[in-house]
C-alpha cells in the first residue's frame, strides 16, 4: 500500500442541532451541543487511516488544549502526527457548526493556527517523499497549499485538492492537480458562477470546462446524487447509496479520505469512486465528523451489496 499524506486544517468543531438554519439576525433555540475534533485536512487524515490507509497528517495547532485533544483523535485512528505543529501564541482552529434536522448545515470557520501553516513548514515536511498520495484543501494559505503541490509533484505524489471552501485559483495550482473534487457550488465558483444546484445532464460541460483549467481528472460530488468523473478519456456517472441523511458535515472529507485510500491500495479509479461514494453516504447518516466516518468493514459490506457502477 501506497502512503497518504494529508496537508490540512485541524479545528475544533463546536456543534449545535436546531429545527432549521437561522435567517440573518434570527435567534433560535437548539436542542443539542457536541465539542468534536474536525477541520477538512484533519477529516481526511481521519478518514483515510480508519478505511485503511497509512495516514499523516501535516498540520498545526495551538498550543492549548483543543490542539492536544484534536491530535489524540487523530492518532487513535491511526494517523501519524509527527507533522502536526504546535504553534505558542495561536489558538487552535474553531469550526461553529450548525446542523438542522433535514441534516444541511452552516459552518463558520475561525482559523486560529491554521493561518500560520508556511510554505517552508509543508517543504520540510515533504523534503524526503517517495510517491504515494497527497490530500490538499483549502482551509490552509493558499501559497501553502501551492508549495505543497509543487513539493509533493517533485516527490512524484499523485494530488487530489479538495477546493474548499472555495476561491479562484491560479492555473499553476491547478496544472498541479491530478483529482479535482468539488461539491458542486465550489465547482461553479472555480468557473466564476454563482449557485449549488447542478442539473444532472449539465455536469459534463461543468466537468470539462473544469478540466480546461488544469487539473488531470475531475471527481464533481453532487451529494445523493453521487458522483460525476470526467478526464481526458472518459466521462460518467457515479450513483451513491439511498440513505436517510442525519448530518452531512464531512461526507466530503469522508469521500476523499476513502478514495485516497482506495486508490493507495491499487484499486482502480472507477471502484475508488464507488468505495468513496459508499464512505461518504454512511457518513451522513451519524453527527459529526470524524465521529461519523464508518469503519473498513462497514464500508466493504455495502459496497459488495451495492451493485453500484458507472451510468
């Protein structure tokens, strides 16, 4: 098996359920809080060691204790935390999070040490890489997460970005990219568009202008609707499992710690894509983040069952 770094965000994810998202200015009550480590890059990290994967984790946190409690969670999934930083006068990253019962969700994200991530820490860090595959998002600096790429594709790394939360992005970045994975709002913002709704029979031309911008492949994640691949050879439709969705916060992350994890073990791309698809609809259906990613042998039952395939 193949090693999959993750360079990323840590943060503490401070949880709250309510009957349905506020609207601007509103007050409403909840009816549940949960203190729960998260953050995109940590999620992956997470993910991709309980699926399997032989995880690290490149990061910083504050020196304080939402830092030592969010490298504890890593670490008992088994990620290596080497790489993970403290960082003396930082807080350690806080995600507010807000969940209605349909299972959507707002997310503030203060970044706290995760500001402080350099491009030389991401260089040391991957000074010695042999292949394998790196995670990248975009809770990071974004000359960060730059130098990442162009370190991780001199040690021969296969790239899979995760463009959130979502920004424009140089070409020089994207060129660097090997799998693009935007939900679909982040996709249509990469395009310079405004929306999070893709009609199912417009995710090909999305896909292909997003390949025009650089990267080698396109993973479009379309939530229940499941997945849509699109490279240079190849474009289709990837259905998910039909599950009653309880919180959606990091089936993203789920889904692309599994398919790192999928891929590192030499499974072909189109199974990768149906194991993350599997990964990701479990994890809809538990709160949490890192608290909702399944198990290896959760994941393998329904995805034997599933019969799912490419359309």
């Amino acid at each position: 098996m193949e090693r999959v770094v993750v360079v990323g965000s840590l943060n503490m994810d401070l949880v709250a359920q309510v009957p349905e998202l506020p609207g601007r200015g509103e007050t409403i009550a909840g009816h549940q809080f949960q203190m729960l480590p998260g953050g995109k890059g940590a999620n992956q990290a997470f993910a991709a060691a309980r699926l399997g994967g032989q995880a690290s984790m490149i990061g910083r946190v504050g020196d304080d204790l939402f830092g030592e409690r969010l490298r504890s969670s890593l670490s008992s999934a088994g990620v290596d935390v080497a790489g993970v930083m403290s960082t003396p006068g930082e807080s350690t990253g806080v995600a507010l999070i807000l969940v209605e019962s349909g299972g959507q969700n707002q997310i503030v994200v203060t970044a706290g040490a995760n500001a402080k991530l350099t491009p030389d820490d991401v260089r040391a860090q991957l000074r010695h890489p042999s292949g394998g595959y790196l995670l990248l998002q975009l809770e990071s600096p974004l000359e960060t997460v730059e130098a990442a790429a162009n370190q991780g594709r001199l040690g021969g790394m296969s790239i899979i970005l995760d463009p959130a939360p979502a920004t424009s992005l140089r070409s020089s970045v994207l060129r660097n990219i090997d799998v693009l994975t935007p939900n679909e709002s982040e996709a249509l913002i990469l395009l310079g568009e405004r929306g999070d709704n893709i009609p199912l029979d417009q995710a090909p031309g999305i896909c292909a202008s997003l390949l025009g911008l650089g990267p080698s492949c396109v993973l479009l994640k379309m939530g229940e609707r499941g997945a849509w691949l699109a490279d240079s050879t190849q474009s289709g439709h990837f259905p998910t499992l039909k599950v009653k969705a309880l919180d959606t916060t990091a089936a993203g992350d789920t889904f692309n710690g599994a398919l790192a994890t999928a891929l590192a073990e030499g499974r072909p791309l189109e199974k990768s894509i149906v194991f993350a698809n599997c990964a990701a609809a479990l994890s809809t259906t538990r709160l949490g983040a890192q608290t909702s990613v399944p198990t290896r042998r959760e994941v393998e039952e329904v995805f034997a069952a599933s019969g799912l395939a490419a359309g």
